[in-house]
C-alpha cells in the first residue's frame, strides 16, 4: 500500500504542460528551417518539427471532421477552407508562422485558437454560408 501511496503522490507532482504558444513557434521554425534546407518537410528532420508538423495537421483534420459531422446535421463551419494543394503541409506552417509574427506574445493563448485563426486567415472560404437576397 506504501508504494502505491508513493506512486500516486509522484504521479502528482508532475508538472502539467500544454503546448504553448512560444514552444509552437520555435517547433514551426524548425520545420521551416527543415524546409528551407531540404526543399521539403522533413518531420523527421527535428522532434520541434515533427510535433508541429504533426499538431497543425491534426488540427486541420480534426476540423475535417468536424465539418463533416456537421454537414451530416445541415450545418456547414466554413471557419477555413484547405485548397488541394501539394505543399500544404509547408503553407499550413508558413500560415502558423506568420500569424504568431503578428500577435503579440500572450502566454494566455491556446495553441489551438493560435492555428484556428492562422488557417483562418490565410484559407478563407469563398463560398457565402447562406445565399444573398
């Protein structure tokens, strides 16, 4: 029973750790530089890299998802809008990237709100949610 106590009590005093804001943009940056120095995204090029590679992704699949589902119900996001595109992977990081160069540093912000609106902004849809009158 000890040693569960001890176990428990270690589990504890872990520190919690989000991904912030400021590991995302050192991550994206490596794989920027990865990019810059290989012509192509290399995930494996960092650990920095592939976590973002991998978190602005995931992010944008999750959103597909999303969209999808919410299709299913009649409701349509259209938050960004993914071009088919080879190199999406690099102008999804790029967008990241220049985003976080034009907010201000907030240590408040979540990663995810950070490459909402990168994609955001970068992929606009064209299509109006609901038809003009």
């Amino acid at each position: 029973m000890k040693k569960w106590i001890v176990l428990f009590t270690a589990l504890l005093s872990l520190p919690v750790h989000a991904y912030t804001g400021k590991e995302l943009r050192e991550d994206c940056q490596a794989a920027e530089e990865s990019f810059v120095k290989n012509g192509r995204l290399d995930p494996r090029a960092s650990p920095g890299a592939a976590r973002c590679v991998g978190y602005v992704e995931g992010f944008a699949d999750g959103y597909a998802i999303s969209d999808f589902l919410a299709e299913s119900v009649g409701v349509k996001l259209n938050a960004f809008c993914l071009p088919p595109s080879r190199d999406l992977s690099y102008r999804m990081v790029r967008a990241v990237l220049a985003h976080l160069e034009r907010q201000p540093p907030n240590p408040e912000s979540s990663t995810a709100t950070l490459v909402a609106g990168a994609l955001a902004k970068t992929f606009p849809c064209t299509e109006a949610l609901e038809p003009k009158k």
